[in-house]
C-alpha cells in the first residue's frame, strides 16, 4: 500500500533528519487491512533510527506527539483501529512549546 | 603608557555612552507618557467641545462612538466591508493580555497597540539580552538587561498612546494567574515552556476565556485557539505531558528570528478577530507552519473532550488549580533554567581555570569537544577534537590514536602520561562523554566543568558565547 508519512516539530531528527517518506507497506500476514496500530509498527520497525522511546510508548505514540491521518487528528478516526487506504497521507508531529 | 591611556579613555567613553544611552531612554519614555496624556486631554476637550454630535451616552449621531482622530488613525480599517466600524468598535471595547514578550509577544504586541485594541496588557518576569533581538523586534539594543515588560511597553505607546498598556513585570504562576487574566477579554500564550502552557490553559478554562497558543522552534511553529465556544482546551489535546527530553527550547535547538515572528503576527490577527467578532477562530483547527518546505497545514484536531481533567465533566476547581504543581506535572521549570546535571565526582573533572594551568605549562593532552558538528563551527578551543556525543563510541579508533600521537610527539612512550579532557557548551554532555570514556577503560578522562561558557566566564572574557 502506497503511504505519504511526514514527521515534524523535531521528529524528523529520528529518522536521519528527512521529513517526508513515499513508502509502500504490506499488508501484515492474514489480515485485510492495514491500521494505524500495524504502520506504527512498521514505522518504527523501517524509519526510527534512534531513541525509539522519543516517538512510541508502549504500542501507541508517545504523549505530545499529534497524530493526523489525512489532516485530521486521529482520535476522530479511531486512532490505533483506523483503517487506512492507498495513499493516504500520515503525518507525525511532536508539540512545540518554543517562542 | 600609552596603551594604558587608551584603555583609560575607552573605558571613560564608554561610561559617558551608556549614561547617553540612559538619559536617552528615560528622556524617551518620558516624552511617551506625556504625549498619552496630552492625547488624553485633547480627545476629552474633543468629545466636550468640538463633537457636539456626541449624545450623552457616547454614542455620536453616527450610531457609533470612533472620534474623528480614531475614524483617521483607524482609517483603512474600517474601509474593510467585513471589518468596519462595527469590527473597530467591538475591538476598542477589548482587552488582551499577552504571556511572554519575547519572539512571539513582540510582533503580537505591536500589532495589538497598532490596531486599536482597547486595553493591552503583557506578563514577562524576563530582561532583555542581545541574543534576544534577533527574533524579539519590540526590543532594541537601549533596553538591553532592561526588563523586558518595560521596553515592550514603551515600544507599544510609542505606536500608540491611545490603548492603555498595562505593565505586569512578574513570571506568571498560580498565585497570581487568576488575579492577572481575569481582568481581560482575550489570552495570548505567547511562552516558551510546557509547564506554562498548561498553567495558562487551565486558568483561561477556569475563568471562560478564549485562548490563542503560539509556538515556534527552529524552522517551524503551531499555532490554535482553545477554549473558544465549546471547542477544545490544551489539555483535551494533550492530556499528559511529553517527556522533558522532547521539550527543545530555542536556546538549545535554534530558531530563525521570523518564524516565531510569523506565528505571533497569526495570534494578533486571531486575537482581533475573537475581539472584533469577524471571522471564524482557528478553534478545533491547528495551523503548522514549515518554513523550509514553504508549507502551512491546517489540520482538524479533536473536540472537547469529556473526560478533560480540565474542562471536562469533572474540571478543574479554582482550589485545586492554585494548589497545582505544574513543574512537577512537567517535571521542567516554569522560568526557563539550563540544566545541570552532576553525574561525576570531583576526581573526574577539572575546572576552567584548571584546563588554563595545564596548558600554560605544556602538559601533554587531547582535548575532546563534545558539542554536535554545527556547534563546533561556530567556536571551539584552539587544538580541541570534534567528536559529537552521539558518535562518540563509534569513534573510540579516532581517542586512542590521538593520545597515542600526543604520547609519541612529547617522547612519553610508556603511554600514561598524556590526558584526555572533555569539553561541551555547559558541561552537561561532557559529563555524559566522560561516563562512557570511565565505561570503555578510559579512566582517567575528566571534564571541564561548566564547559565553554565557564572559559568564557573565568578565563578568557573575549571567547564567543551563544
């Protein structure tokens, strides 16, 4: 499945600092679709390279960081259970407190 | 002698300029308050004497009360079919409090006093450095180690002395918070930490006031309002808090000077339009703003939430926020403080001063910087190697053919003789490195304590702080 993942607001330093990734995910083994829960899995699988406890705690992401499927916050789409589809667009971005 | 004299005179110009330089401030500060009140005057004997148009209960026969010199000054505003005199008029009754005068406050705050905002008033408990003026524009080089809330105000009048400007010089925290914000319409987040922001949440909960959040890092900034007619509060978005590792601060990560500046003008402009009522609140919406890529998002974000411990069935009670431990909840302080960690004892580090004796005498040694590439290129000690904390273990080949070259230029072949010193910017990371050196049978490496700033402090006054 052809996937659009963006990392911002310093998430991005986790994965060798590139913001953008066109990537193309299986569908995991026996399932029919793919959910947020099995790409979040995958993403720190293939894209984390380092501190993996600075994006997921336990099997979900970490607290302050904004998850949004489609430009739209994923707790309107059932976070770990939304389904996603061919080229969705994802996008990981960790809070700001900066000014 | 003659260089003597010079010094002299330097140091006596100078004395005479920054005098200059006072007078020059008090003198204008001054001038601002005195051209208030003389508007002040002016406008009464207007509304008095020259607008007999003006009804006793302030409206003009004009169905509105703008003077002639708020109709001039406010011109092009009301030249705005969606905006008007009904727009200028809603936002002359307002009033807007603004937390941090710094790189989001300081393009916030002028707009405010520019477009006609009835009362303006500014928390800071912060003064004014030079690293500041890169990105904070409301202050300049006169007001440096002045209070930050003083320039900003005097900045603000300047622009416009009709708007009452008022001056809270204090961080804010929860003995004061509910004091200070109920007196206005409309909050401004406009801080650089997380314990602040919930702080700030909570209080605009607690008292039904419309809050606009601003945040910018690096090369990019966030930007919401919170609170605004059912919509969601900071805390329905972030019920806990992330770890202190992800909190960066400018002072450490960076930040291009307009970034922040882009977001702030973006919270006056949806401060005005809560104040004026025109328009449609960026509420249950966050703006993200990526300066590299040119790209600004605004993405749907989720309601209120129930379950809220602060606007929720169950929220927070005015009892219960003033007993709030916010830096205990973030476990980071309100009032931005380097860290300073003590992770070795003292026989594994020297002082700056210390590190100065050795070289003076000659004593033979490698002298590993810590800091990351881009810090390293902006200054670093003579003869010093750059090794990157994070790359460190992997380049232990690199520590031991160093002191081995050191050991053989100064004949010392036995191999025990030469040091290995670790230094960073603050002397935090370098404590780190030296850990991991004890760790791979590098015993005897020790660290500079306080790092480049403490060489720049106790030893050579001229080295490059940032």
């Amino acid at each position: 499945m052809q996937l659009t993942l963006e990392f911002g607001g310093g998430l991005e330093l986790l994965c060798d600092s590139v913001k953008v990734h066109s990537v193309d995910v299986d569908l995991p083994a026996e399932e029919k679709k793919l959910t947020m829960k099995h790409l979040l899995a995958w993403v720190r699988n293939n894209l984390i390279k380092e501190r993996p406890e600075m994006f997921m705690k336990g099997d979900t992401v970490r607290p302050g960081v904004l998850v949004l499927v489609n430009d739209c916050d994923w707790e309107l789409s059932g976070q770990l259970d939304t389904t996603l589809e061919n080229k969705d667009v994802v996008v990981f971005i960790s809070t700001l407190h900066g000014g | 002698m003659e260089s003597n004299g010079g010094a002299d005179e330097s140091s006596r110009l100078l004395h005479e300029l920054q005098s200059l330089k006072d007078s020059k401030r008090d003198i204008e500060a001054r001038i601002s308050v005195i051209e208030a009140q003389l508007q002040q005057i002016q406008s009464n004997q207007h509304s008095n004497n020259e607008s007999p148009a003006v009804s006793s209960n302030g409206v003009s026969e004009f169905g509105h009360d703008l003077t002639p010199d708020m109709i001039y000054r406010y011109s092009r505003q009301l030249l705005l079919p969606s905006f008007g005199v009904q727009g200028q008029s809603n936002l002359l009754k307002s009033s807007i409090l603004v937390i941090g005068a710094g790189g989001l406050g300081s393009p916030a705050l002028l707009y405010l006093a520019a477009c006609g905002v009835g009362k303006l008033g500014m928390v800071d408990h912060d003064v004014v450095e030079l690293n500041n003026l890169h990105r904070q524009i409301i202050h300049g080089e006169a007001y440096i180690g002045k209070s930050k809330v003083e320039s900003a105000a005097a900045a603000c009048r300047s622009i416009n002395s009709t708007t009452e400007i008022v001056e809270h010089k204090e961080a804010l925290r929860t003995s004061n918070a509910i004091e200070i914000v109920s007196k206005y319409d409309i909050v401004i987040d406009a801080t650089d930490n997380a314990p602040s922001r919930y702080l700030i949440s909570d209080c605009c909960v607690l008292l039904g006031k419309p809050l606009v959040s601003g945040a910018a890092l690096g090369l990019e900034g966030q930007l919401a309002v919170y609170n605004y007619n059912g919509g969601p509060c900071y805390r329905c978005l972030f019920p806990t808090p992330p770890p202190t590792t992800a909190c960066q601060r400018c002072s450490d990560s960076g930040v291009l000077g307009v970034v922040p500046g882009v977001i702030g003008c973006l919270q006056a402009l949806e401060a005005i339009k809560l104040a004026s009522l025109v328009g449609e609140p960026l509420s249950g919406r966050m703006l993200l703003f990526d300066a590299l890529s040119a790209k600004v998002r605004i993405v749907k974000i989720r309601g209120r939430s129930l379950q809220c411990e602060a606007c929720g069935e169950n929220g927070l009670t005015q009892q219960q926020f003033q007993q709030f431990d916010y830096e205990k909840f973030t476990q980071s302080p309100l009032a931005v403080a380097p860290l300073k960690l003590k992770l070795l004892t003292s026989d594994s580090r020297i002082s700056s001063k210390e590190y100065d004796e050795l070289i003076k005498k000659g004593s033979p040694h490698v002298l590993i910087d810590v800091r990351p590439s881009h810090h390293y290129k902006i200054t670093s000690l003579p003869k010093s190697i750059n090794i990157p904390l994070a790359s460190l273990e992997s380049r232990i080949p690199e520590v031991s053919s160093e002191l081995k070259s050191v050991q053989e230029s100064n004949g010392t072949l036995n191999g025990s003789d030469a040091g290995l010193y670790v230094v960073c910017r603050r002397g935090n990371d370098s404590q780190r490195a030296v850990q991991l050196l004890h760790k791979l049978g590098f015993t005897y490496a020790k660290d500079i304590v306080g790092g480049l700033e403490s060489w720049a402090r106790e030893v050579d006054p001229k080295f490059p702080t940032y």
